[in-house]
C-alpha cells in the first residue's frame, strides 16, 4: 500500500463525518501514512425528486465509490453500513467494521409528539419501507410521505410550521454523529421499531488484496462484526436490499449471539418475527461462520412462514 491513502466518501455533512472519523482513527494506527478524502456525488445524491425504492437498482449511495475503487483511484471508501447492498462487488470486500453507533430510530416532531401523542392521521415524512411499514403496524392511522435530502434538511423540513409533515424518523447514530440530539422527541423503542440491517456501522471498503485487508484490520471491530454478519446474512438470505420492510437487531450477551429479525408487508398488513441464538467465541473466523449461518438459518424461518410473499 501506498504511503499516500485516498479515502473515497458522498459529499453530505454525514458521510463526511463519518470519513473523517475513520480518517482519524486509521491515522493513529499508522502514523507513517498519509490519509486524504476524495468526494464523490452518488446517483442517491442527484436524484432527490423520487421515492429511493422507485429509484430502483442497487447502491445507490455506492456505486460511484466502487468503480473508483476498481480503477485504483481511491483505496479506501467509506459508507453507511446498511447502504452497502449485501453481495459484494467481484474483487472488493468490506474490509473493517468499526464499534458502531447506537442502532434505534427516532422521532422528530415540531410538537414535541411521541407516537402516541401524534394526532389522528399524522403525517410522518420517511423515504424507508422498514420505518414506514413498522410505524403503520403500531398505528394504522398514521400516513407515511417520502422525504429527500440530508440529515439536516430533513430535520428542517419537519420542524418547519408550514411544512406537510408532523413528524419525520431518522437514525439516531446520524443526528449523534451531527451533534442534532437536541431535535429528538422520541427515542423509538426496538420492539415498535427495529433497525435496518447495519443500521449504526461503518463499512470501509476496500479492494480484495493484503494490502489493503492488513492496512484495515486493526480497524475491525468483532463484537459489531459479528453482529452485521448476522444482520446482512439475514437481509441476503430474503434476497432484499435496503429499500424492502426488512428490519433485524444482533447483539452479543455473554458468549451468545442473538438475532431478531422481523419482516413486514409493504402496506402494514401483516409482519413475520424470528428470532435466533448462536455461540459467540472472539474469535473472528468461527464467528462470521457462525453469525451468518444463524442469519441464513432465520431467514429460512422466515420464508416458511410466508415472508416471500409479504416482500412480493
């Protein structure tokens, strides 16, 4: 590897936090290397008028970043986790997970409104089929409009007096990230509202060579490791990507994996539960064996008990 590191990232407030982070972090590791960021605009960035499902295809936030790193034009890029579709481009691997951020969804309301305060027929702005579909399973009545743009443009939007949306849900680790905490008027329980798979951690990828896996390996996290891996195996084996109602929740307690996974039908009218339990060792291999077979073996759980049909 280069002495010179180029890390690839979107030009949002976000993802430009989110790289300096693994900037910094990557430049106290290897302190002889010099680390620099390359910005890059992602078909998701331009396309602001459309819904993300209508959009259609995969990596929307990723693609530009991957063909960079292809042509040797950058050596790192880093990405939202949950924006990384689970197949992975031929010759390039998510090469370092690091600790990730707290995982839950959060409610913004102009009103100060918790879900349960919310009026009758509320509208709640979300561009996620996840957050929209669980919202409508605790509330029938709430309507669900798509909303574009970054973290704060979003918060703008639902806080404006005049604007069409009472409320509008987003990430905690992204208004964590941004300093916006002071916005949030409810903090969404898991079991109203599960995240999407990886919702919280950073993905750096980077191309398959030792090189690059040797450069990024102290980076790696092995507790949220494991618990992606059984996230995104569960989310590959229901053949969704991140636009389907998808929503699954690993975490390690004790030497146990467990994993929550929930599948919903777009409208709401029906959702499907499993949950699972694996050994967790420490040790990294055994592990990623062992969290994506439980994220597999639940996804099958899930199929049996008709989740194709709800995600057709």
């Amino acid at each position: 590897m280069d002495t010179l590191i180029r890390l690839g990232t979107r030009g949002s407030d976000l993802a430009l936090w989110q790289t300096t982070y693994v900037q910094g972090l990557l430049q106290n590791m290897w302190p002889q290397n010099q680390f620099q960021m390359q910005i890059f605009t992602t078909r998701g960035d331009v396309v602001l008028d459309t819904p993300l499902p209508a959009i259609g295809g995969k990596g929307l936030f990723t693609a530009e970043l991957e063909a960079a790193l292809h042509e040797h034009s950058i050596d790192l890029a880093v990405h939202s986790l949950k924006d990384l579709p689970t197949e992975p481009p031929e010759g390039l691997v998510v090469g370092a997970v690091p600790v990730r951020a707290n995982t839950i969804d959060v409610l913004i309301s102009r009103d100060g409104h918790t879900l349960d305060s919310l009026p009758h027929g509320a509208v709640i702005g979300t561009s996620s089929h996840r957050r929209a579909a669980q919202l409508r399973q605790y509330r029938a009545d709430f309507q669900t409009h798509d909303i574009r743009g970054n973290v704060p443009t979003r918060i703008q939007k639902a806080l404006d007096p005049d604007g069409p949306y009472d409320a509008v849900v987003l990430a905690y680790a992204g208004l964590e990230r941004l300093g916006l905490l002071d916005n949030v008027s409810q903090e969404i329980p898991l079991d109203i509202m599960l995240p999407a798979p990886g919702q919280g951690a950073l993905g750096v990828q980077c191309r398959n060579d030792v090189d690059s896996l040797a450069l990024l390996q102290p980076l790696n996290h092995p507790e949220t490791w494991a618990a992606v891996t059984a996230e995104r195996a569960f989310l590959a084996g229901l053949g969704g990507g991140c636009s389907l109602p998808i929503a699954a929740y690993a975490t390690i307690e004790g030497k146990q994996l467990l994993l929550h996974g929930r599948v919903l039908a777009v409208d709401a009218s029906a959702q499907i539960e499993v949950t699972g339990t694996t050994d967790y060792t420490g040790q990294l291999s055994a592990d990623s064996k062992a969290a994506e077979q439980l994220g597999a073996d639940l996804a099958r759980d899930a199929l049996a008990q008709g989740a194709a049909g709800l995600l057709s």
